[in-house]
C-alpha cells in the first residue's frame, strides 16, 4: 500500500463576475413585469404575488456578494434570465471539459511534472453535461494523458468522494498519479425566477493531483479520507434523458434545482459537525487544534456553525475559510477553492481539513498536513 498526498491543485475562474445588486435588479424587473401583468388575477386570490428581492435579503440570508459566470448577458435580461451557451458541435470540446482543461494545466504547472506520470482522470462534479461519452475521457485526450477516466457525481460532496477514490488508486497501486477535476456551470440548472435560490450558485473549476509519496516532492499528506450518505429529498434536481419520455409537462416545475433550506440546514449541519469530530478522533487528531477548515461554500451560516461545533469555540479569522461571497455556491468545487486559494502559510505538520456536503445527503471528509 503507498500514502497518498495531495500534490497541487488548479483553478479556472470564468470570465464575468455578477453581482447581488445586478441579480436583484434583472429579478426584480421580472416580478414587476409578472406582478402587472396578472394584476386581475392577483387581486381576485387566484394567483399569488410575487415578492421582490433585496441585497439585504441575500447577504443575510447566504453571505454571498457575487459570483462568477459563463455568461452573463442572458442573467441580466428579464426577458431571459438563464445563461446563453450555444451548444457546441460533437468535433468541440465541450464547455465543461473546456473548464476543467484549464484548471488542470494550471495544476499540472504548479506540479511541475509531466502528464505522463499521471494514470487516473476522474470528473467528479454536480452538473454532468451529458450521460457520454464521459467528460473524464474528454479531459485524458485533450492533456494527453494515458490509462482510464470516468465521470462521477455526488452533487456537492464529488470533489471529495473524487479525492478519496483518487487516494485509494493510488493506495492500491492502480495509478501512481490521478488528476480530478472539478468543472461546474452551476448557472445552467438554477431557476433564476425563484426569489429563495436565483442567487445561490455560481460557476468555476478546480482540479486537485493525488500523488504517491515517495514520488512527490511537497504537497499534503492525506492522513485519512471518510464518505458518508444518507438519502434525502430536501436538495433535488429531475432534470435528465427520462424527461423526455415523460408526458409533457408533469413535474416540470422540479428540472431545476430546488430545496428545502431551512431543513437542509437543520438536518445537515450536525450531521456534519459529528462526522468531523468522529473521524478526527478514530484518526488520533484533535479537532479544536485543526490549522484550518476548508468546508463546502454553500452558505456562511452553516460554514460558522459548523466551525464552531468542530473547533469548540468562534474560529479566528482566517481558520474556517470563507470564499462564497466572492463566487458563491459552485457545488463540487467549493471547498477546494477555498483549500487552493488559503494554504501558502502553512508550516511542516500543520493539519487541516477539507470537507463538503449536499445532496443526497452526502458527505466527505479529508485530513491532510502538510509535508
């Protein structure tokens, strides 16, 4: 068996930032437009009225302030609110793939080795562009990377199931190197016109190399890697191929996302807080001396809660990192984001903790410490 480290990690950032207010204003012409244009209606109680939405509301209710995006033109116009990808021709790589190519260079670059060492891709991420060929084996062409890829997903928590199953092909010899990737348009399955979701989500990729040990030369050791899931109809989404063998508009309401907040936060915030204490105790380590967390960016309530649960008092600033205001929620992605973006000071034996969390429910967690 060979330890597994975290190697070097990459990050594409799309090229349009959207901020609350600009969201707010695109939303709230739509629901002038509706609130007129059902007046009648309105009044006679057979429809309801639809209530506008505030930068107040969303910064209090999610910490978000922006987020990034593939295309910003269609957010900002009422009369479309979803993005604009025009789709792209089977000789294209895909946008999706495109995504995850960048941050993979950027990884690979800061690796400083070459693609042939690597055995294993693995995408792992909420929003599959399609059923296939894989995305995965999309990315192993345009790197040029030989030996197997597959795509798989587990909403919010993929990036770190990916990071496991990365771990134990290289534990198991399969791979001396694996590559995950992490691309999400998390624009493209958002219904923009529900005042409780349009701000949640944002777009971006990440990419994280798990190396063998003896071949790496810094990174992070992954001391030990934990999945957990428990089926929940709180975090849905029933867009698929099956849809169109459905007759027409049954359940159409439920093809993007949608949720149950206030119950997702009850229900998953301790049960991720336990997971986390329970691992870092069967693992010798004690949780309240952790250097930092690097939790899944779907809402500053739940990040601090849970910080404080696991760390048993208020993080300092800086310890349980917070990157969703700047892109918002981008599912898989998130916790690797803020783990990419906040590790330059940490010393030789310093711990730290990257978890995610979200549909299904599924969570996963990964100790490391740095080399």
């Amino acid at each position: 068996m060979h330890q597994a480290v975290i190697a070097a990690t990459g990050l594409y950032t799309p090229p349009h930032s959207l901020s609350n207010t600009e969201l707010v204003t695109t939303f709230n012409a739509y629901v002038e437009r509706f609130n007129a244009a059902n007046a009648q209606a309105i009044a006679a109680g057979e429809v309801a009225a639809l209530t506008p939405s505030s930068v107040e509301f969303i910064e209090k209710a999610s910490g978000i302030k922006s987020r990034f995006v593939m295309n910003k033109s269609g957010l900002v116009d009422p009369d479309v609110m979803r993005p604009d990808l025009p789709e792209r021709t089977n000789e294209e790589i895909s946008i999706l793939a495109e995504m995850a190519v960048e941050a993979a260079k950027q990884a690979i670059e800061r690796w400083g080795k070459d693609v042939s060492q690597i055995g294993a891709v693995i995408c792992a991420a909420s929003n599959m562009q399609r059923a296939y060929p894989a995305m995965a084996i999309e990315v192993q062409q345009a790197l040029g990377i030989e030996g197997f890829a597959f795509d798989m997903n587990v909403a919010c928590s993929s990036a770190t199931f990916g990071i496991k199953t990365a771990a134990d092909f290289v534990a198991s010899g399969s791979a001396r190197a694996v590559l995950m990737v992490n691309p999400e348009i998390c624009s493209g399955h958002l219904n923009f016109r529900d005042r409780d979701s349009h701000f949640i989500f944002g777009d971006v990729a990440t990419a994280v190399i798990v190396e063998r040990e003896e071949d790496a030369t810094d990174g992070w050791e992954i001391l030990g890697t934990r999945l957990k899931t428990q089926f929940s109809n709180n975090i849905r989404n029933n867009f698929g191929f099956l849809n169109r063998a459905a007759p027409e508009g049954i359940g159409a309401s439920d093809k993007l996302f949608v949720q149950e907040g206030r119950k997702v936060f009850r229900e998953v915030v301790p049960m991720v807080a336990e997971m986390i204490v329970q691992h870092a105790a069967d693992l010798g380590l004690d949780p309240t001396a952790l250097t930092r967390l690097w939790l899944h960016q779907a809402n500053s309530n739940m990040n601090e809660m849970i910080g404080k649960r696991v760390l048993g008092r208020e993080p300092a600033p800086g310890e349980n990192v917070i990157i969703l205001d700047e892109y918002a929620n981008t599912s898989s992605a998130g916790s690797i984001i803020a783990f990419h973006k906040a590790n330059d000071d940490f010393a030789s034996g310093d711990t730290g903790l990257i978890c995610s969390f979200g549909a299904g429910y599924s969570a996963g967690t990964v100790f490391v410490r740095k080399r």
